[in-house]
DNA sequence: CGGCGGCTTGATCGGTCTCAAGTACGGTGG
DNA sequence: CCACCGTACTTGAGACCGATCAAGCCGCCG
C-alpha cells in the first residue's frame, strides 16, 4: 500500500520530465525512457561488488544503501539513495561496491551500453553523466569529513541530513536500522543509541518509534553540529 | 638542481606522448599542449576554496596537497599529488577545496575553458573527464575506508600507498610534513610519530631521516594492514 | 502468550587526544 | 667548521571518549 503511493508520487514529475525537458535534465528523461522498473525486497541486493556494471539505476520508490565490506568483517556504508536518485553508474567496467535495498523498492534498471552509447553522440548526455560522477565525488568528501568529527557530531550532521532529503518537514522516517547507520558513520551501533538518547534528552530531538525522527530544536543541532 | 632533475625525468615521456599518442591518453596528450608551466615556493597557494575553477593543473615536479578547512580549525587533507598527477579539475565553476605546494614545485595550468570547448566536440576527451573524476571518486571512498580504521592500520595503509606510488623501491621520499601526515589520516602528529616508531622498533620500516621511509618488511606491513 | 530481533542501557577496558617536556635536525651567522 | 637558534619531531603522563561485553527492554508476529 505504501509502496504504491510512493510509486505514484514519484512517477508523476519523472513523467512530466519526459515533456517538456530542460536541457540540463535531458539526459535523466532520456534515460528514464531505457528503462524497466524492477522490484527488489527488503535487504534484497542490487548488485554485487566487482559484478560488471552493466547497467544503471534510479531509486522510484523504497531505499537503497551502498557499501563495501572489508576484509575483517566491517561494513562501510557508502551512501543511501532515495526516490529520484541514480546509483550505481560507473565509468569502469565494474561495480565498486555492492547495493542493497534497505525497504521493499521499486527501481529502475537502465542499460548501460544505451546509455554511453547516446552520450558517444551527444555531448550533453556525457557532461551529464560526468556531472552525476561529480556529485557522487562531492558526497563522498563530505563523508570524509563526516568521519573525522566525533560521534556527536556525526550524528547530528547525519539527522540534518536526513531531514534536508526527507519532506522538508522536521518529521522523517529513517528506513534503515541502527546498524546502517552506525555502518554509514564509523560507529557501534551502542553509540548511535547513546546520541540518539542524549539528544532526546536534551529535547532537540524525538523518536516517537525507532524508525521515525522529529527535529525539535535545528538551532540546537546545527550548533551541536558546528 | 633537485628539481631541474625531476622536471627533466617528468617532462620527457610527457613530450613522447604528444607524439605517438594512446587514444585512451589524447586528452593527456591535447590537454598539455594547452598548459603553461607555472613555479610554486613550498606551501604556496595554488588555487583557494570557492575560487572559480578556470583552470585545472598537472603537477609536473614537486607535490600537492588539496585541503578543506573546517569552521572549527581542523585541517583535511583529501589528497596528495605527484608528477603526472592531474588535480583541480571541477565539473562545477568553483573549486572545492584549496591546494598548495607541498615542496617547491612546478605546475602545468591549463585553461579549463578550452578543455570544456574541446570535449563538447571530442567525446573521447569528454569521457576522459569523466574518467579523471571516476577515478578520484574511487580514490575518495578507498580514504574513507582508510578513515574507519585504527591508527596503526591507518599509518600502514598510507605508508603502502606512499611506496607504490614512489619509484617502486622500497625507498620513499616523504615531502609531507608529520602535520600533512595527520590531517590526511585523520590523526594527530603525536599519534602519526607514536605509529611510526613503533613500526620501527618492529623493524618493518626504518627512517633514517624524517622524510625518508625504507620498507624493510612489506609482508608485515600488509599483515597489520588487514 | 511466548519468542525473536532490534534497540537501549550499564560497566569496564583500551586507544587516541591532550598537555607538557625533551630531542634532533636544518639553516644561519660567526 | 662550529655554535647557535628555531622548527619539526619524539616521548611521556594523564584524561576522555568510544568500543566491547553483558543484560535488559520493547515491539512485532506467530
């Protein structure tokens, strides 16, 4: 049920796009005409790191996460991606890390050869897909510096986050458990608890349920935050 | 007369490639005819946060570092730069971070409008910037890695990293500085210098001078490196 | 109602930061 | 060539933060 409303709220604008299309939005409506929605479940995967990257992907309804596991066992969480957003697109041949469906989704799965193949001929559709690579680089560096703050700090910049991709309300729902979000930012699931309670405590935030988060106080936040 | 050296080793496979050129290097090869070489003293500022990206660089001899500041005076580093190495390249009009001069150094710079005219006629050039920032996206997210870490990991991770990026031997030359080291690693000096000594005392690595590293026992390193 | 998985809370341990001296190195001037 | 100085680096002691280990709690679903 929810998952049909979603899919109808976001399906619409990805159909008006395909209209009436401002150039710096073509290729995303060009894209979306090459492909084919998929359903995946709950922790269902994607793909498979090292698995060639044939095709790519735009989230329509659901969640997604991305993420590496190292050698020792430890995952790290890359990104999530929500409705609306492209993952998985490469330059190489190969996927560099794996991808998971953090909720039951539905996502379009584009091939990739169609789409290099257009950007061969048009120059716009190619500075589109560097752009897209762009902004993966510009989240992966502000990551970085996500990590090297405490654990404060990180979670504080992690709810504001999530609260600026959610409705833009200061209700939002976090589909994924403690333990990606401890994965997304270098810490134990025990010390995601502990903020998450301090902040509660100190009344910035409320966690009516586990999975749904209030911002009572962003000033707070955002000087917690600095 | 260190540095005529280098640019002399630097510059002659430079001169070959304009000649008989790799498709998957005419960007490399087109790009450098565009350059001006240009000196920088160490620690000299060689382009500044939100300044407008109108050039990109090719470090000819020397080093590099790209630099965010945070608001509460920390320093990450994102990256080091060698000869060959090309850094700067935004696909947005403004830089995201600072780079200096890590030693004295000279500096191809190379206009980043022309690049751009070239590759919305070029897609092969056009895909290599693509590629270029692909690469440091990879580049990025095997940092974060590096960051979840512990300091030991950490230091061997780098120490590795410096070594296969160096003439191969097992002889390093270090331009950074222990400062240099910590802001990339997210660490302090005193941890970096801690780390280091106690590689030394379990003789998988000598320092005979400050800046200059021996691996003595690189399966060790990559044992601790896990 | 029972059981299971995900989350929270508590107590302790260890690693890294912080603060504070001490030391080696490179450059400069005598 | 050596003495001096300043900077960069090393070393040490103590505090603090987050990881670890271990219970306990809550919500969900059969």
């Amino acid at each position: 049920m929810q998952n049909l409303a979603e899919i109808h709220s976001q399906s619409q604008p990805t159909r008006a796009a395909g209209k009436g299309v401002p150039a710096s939005h073509s290729l995303t409506g060009q894209i979306e005409l090459m492909g084919a929605p998929m359903a995946f479940a709950r922790n269902g995967e994607i793909f498979g790191e090292n698995e060639p990257a044939d095709y790519l992907y735009k989230v329509v309804s659901g969640a997604v996460r991305t993420y590496k596991v190292l050698s020792d066992g430890r995952r790290q969480i890359g990104a999530f991606y929500w409705p609306g957003d492209i993952f998985g697109l490469e330059c190489g041949a190969e996927h560099l890390c794996s991808a998971e469906a953090i909720s039951d989704s539905r996502i379009l799965v584009i091939k990739r050869s169609a789409v290099l193949a257009l950007a061969a001929r048009d120059a716009d559709v190619a500075r589109q897909l560097w752009t897209l690579t762009a902004k993966e680089l510009q989240r992966a560096q502000d990551h970085m510096l996500l990590l090297i703050g405490n654990a404060q700090e990180r979670i504080v910049t992690f709810l504001l986050d999530m609260a600026d991709r959610g409705s833009g309300g200061d209700a939002v729902e976090l589909p994924m458990s403690r333990q990606d979000i401890g994965d997304y930012l270098g810490m134990t699931i025990e010390t995601v608890s502990r903020m998450l309670t301090q902040l509660e405590n100190a009344a910035a935030i409320e966690l009516p349920t586990h999975r749904t988060l209030i911002l009572r106080n962003r000033r707070a936040l955002r000087r917690l935050n600095a």
